[in-house]
C-alpha cells in the first residue's frame, strides 16, 4: 500500500482522504489554514443540485450515488465521533421553474421521484410560503446535511482512523523526478509521498497549473443569511428564482446564496445581506420577524457546467485531482472521493470517469 498526501482539508479531501484509508493507504492531509473552513463550511448542505436537470448528465449519476450513501455514512460518522451531520430528508420545493418538461423528462430518466404541484399544493407543502407557486417542482427524496457539522464528524473521524491532518501546511510547489512528483513544497519543508491528490477547491487552478495542467476552476462567491427561528418554522427546503431557505433542525433557516465573480475576495458585504434579506422575506415572510444571527461568505471552487475533474493527471503518473465541484460539492463529495480511489486503486469504477477526466476538461494542450 502506498503513502499518499491530500492537498486540501474540505469536505473533499476529507472524503477521498477516508476512501483511500479504507482501502489500506496511509494518508496525510496537508491543509493551508485550518481544515473545513472554505467552501464546505460556508455552504448550505442541500444535498442535490438546485435546478438538477439543467446539468450535465455525469452530475446526475454523481449525485445519485452520493444521496444513495449519504444515509449511511452520516450514521457511521455519528456512530464513530459522536458528532451528527443532521442528515434530514427535507424534500425541495421549487417554485416555477419554467421547464417543467425538461425536469420531467430528467426524472423519468434518472427515476428521480419528481411530483408536479399547484399553487395549492405548494401551500401544503410549505404553509409560511409567502409566494404563490402557480407551478413548482417537489422532489420529495432530497434531504440536507449540516454541513459544518458534516466536515467536524469527517475530521474527527479521519484523526481517530490513524489519517493525519496537518493544518496551516501550504503547499507552495512540486519537486518533480522526471514523470513523476518526488514531493510537496511547504513552509515545513519538503515532504515526499507515493502519491499526490490535488483536492485543494477554488484553490486548484494555480496550484496545478505549476505542473502544466491548466484546469478552469475559479472561485465564485457565495453569501449567506442565518436566522434565528423557533424549531417547526419552516418545513422544506424551499428555491425561488434562485433563491433558497433551508429549514435546519433547531429551527435556524439559511437563505441563500449570491453567485459572484470577485476573485478571491470572500468578503460578505451589506449589499448581499440587504438582498437576501428582502429575497427572504418574500419568499417566507415569516423570516422578516427573524434575527440574522449571522451573514457570511464563501468561495464555491467554479467550474464550466459544474462539472468536476476527477482522475488522473494527464502526464504525471503519480498525481491525481478532485476538484471544480462548484455549487455541489457537498452531494457530489462522497461519489467524487470513492470514483477517484476507485481509478487510483485500478478498480472496477462506480460510473464511466471519462467526462470527468482532468485532459479532457483542460484549458487547452499542456504546456
Ligand atoms: C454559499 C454556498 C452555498 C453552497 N451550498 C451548497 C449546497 O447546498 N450543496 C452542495 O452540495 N454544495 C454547496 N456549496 C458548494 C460546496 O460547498 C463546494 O462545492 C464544496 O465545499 C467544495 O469542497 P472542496 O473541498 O473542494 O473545497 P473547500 O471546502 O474550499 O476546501 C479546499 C481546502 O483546500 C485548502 N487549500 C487550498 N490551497 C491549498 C494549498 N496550496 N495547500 C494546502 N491546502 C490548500 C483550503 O484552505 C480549503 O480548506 C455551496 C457553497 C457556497 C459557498
């Protein structure tokens, strides 16, 4: 069994980190700051894609998968740690979506179990709604996990398996030898393994375009409102026009998010939380009573069509990416880690990894 690094400590480091520890490899995770505070802390935990028929059909199989083990690896992380990711099946109500055959067609084919409701039903869905749905799209099997949660239970139970998780260990360049990378450049100094795993988020794109790899991972904000709401508020996960509530288990909803091009700028700014505030007290009027306990942000790691690279590096043989999983990182995570251990360890793989290839979402030819 071999020595491997994971350069990065998100949800999905931390899930390939665990994968590759299941299958007997000694594993270290090298994290620039501190582990699980970017993206996979900041976001919301719904696990499915938001409109998930206006993606690619490999994001699709991703996310099936991923929902499938979701219950089960929630109650082993719980059953480990003592830590609960609160993996709930909410369901996801999204009113007027205006391509209602597209999303038919997509849940007959992926056997999504997609209801087509009235305004009516919307209601009894979701009573605090505050808009009328004249359509809306329910997808009764969706659930949430708390994500912060989440990315706690997967820490803990990482250290408690034997895995290393080296915080504010950035690594700053590849020592190559010939085809190969001998070793990561930290402030620590060199350290050498058998094999690397780039899962490092929006942070990818520079960090693999030093090996000649130029993959189009950008970062792309995203802002967040909590509220502090009594338990029961709010029943569903609930989209509007791109907006979102999610209901958690003691009563504080989130509502989200911005989509934003700013670069590495995570700042949460009023504009954002004077929008969101007002987007969510349309939505569910309710929310406007409500404290904001807090408004943050984060940077989702971008991608075209938000498909993620998972796979080999197209000419170092022994360095491997997971990264570019945009706005569903969290229900595309555990497929994503078990599909690319599934190509490291040359086994039979749970879905085709060719859409997924790092040489085939390159920016162009190697330099
Ligand atoms: C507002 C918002 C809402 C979202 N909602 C959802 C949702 O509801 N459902 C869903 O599925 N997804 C959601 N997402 C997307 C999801 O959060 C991301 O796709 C996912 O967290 C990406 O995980 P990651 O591990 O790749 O990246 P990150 O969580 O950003 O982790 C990457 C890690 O790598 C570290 N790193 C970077 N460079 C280096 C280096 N050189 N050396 C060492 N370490 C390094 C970073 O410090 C970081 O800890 C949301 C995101 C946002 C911002």
């Amino acid at each position: 069994m071999s020595e491997v690094i994971v350069v990065g400590a998100g949800i999905i480091g931390m899930l390939t980190a665990r994968e590759l520890a299941a299958v007997g490899h000694t594993v270290t995770v090298l994290e620039r700051a501190r582990p699980a505070r970017e993206s996979s802390w900041a976001g919301g935990g719904i696990l499915s894609p938001l409109y998930p028929w206006r993606y690619p059909d490999v994001v699709s199989e991703l996310a099936r998968w991923s929902q499938r083990a979701y219950p089960g690896l929630c109650e082993a992380l719980r059953t480990e740690t003592g830590i609960d990711p609160e993996c709930e099946p909410s369901g996801l109500l999204i009113g007027e979506p205006g391509d209602l055959d597209d999303a038919r067609a997509w849940a007959a084919r992926f056997d999504a179990g997609l209801e087509v409701t009235d305004a009516a039903g919307a209601r009894a869905l979701e009573p605090r709604l505050g808009v009328d749905f004249a359509t809306g799209a329910w997808l009764p099997a969706v659930g949430q996990v708390r994500n912060p949660r989440m990315v706690r239970a997967l820490r803990a139970s990482l250290e408690l398996g034997g895995v290393e998780i080296r915080s504010d260990c950035p690594v700053q360049g590849w020592e190559r030898s010939g085809a190969r990378i001998a070793a990561v450049r930290t402030p620590a100094g060199r350290l050498s393994a058998d094999v690397f795993v780039v899962a490092s988020g929006a942070w990818s794109g520079a960090l693999l375009e030093q090996t000649g790899l130029r993959l189009p991972i950008e970062p792309v904000r995203g802002q967040m409102v909590l509220f502090r709401g009594p338990p029961g508020l709010l029943r569903r996960i609930t989209l509007y026009e791109g907006r979102y509530a999610i209901p958690r288990r003691d009563g504080r909803v989130l509502f989200g998010s911005t989509l934003e091009y700013t670069g590495f700028e995570k700042r949460a700014t009023p504009q954002a939380l004077e929008e969101l505030r007002r987007d969510a007290a349309r939505l569910i009027p309710a929310l406007a009573d409500l404290p904001v306990e807090c408004h943050w942000a984060g940077l989702r790691p971008g991608s075209p069509d938000g498909v993620p690279a998972i796979g080999p590096h197209p000419e170092i043989a022994n360095l491997y990416v997971c990264s570019g999983h945009f706005r569903n990182g969290v229900v595309l995570g555990p497929a994503s880690a078990r599909l690319l251990v599934d190509q490291l360890s040359a086994r039979e793989p749970i879905l085709d990894p060719a859409p997924c290839q790092p040489a085939r979402l390159a920016r162009s030819s190697l330099a």
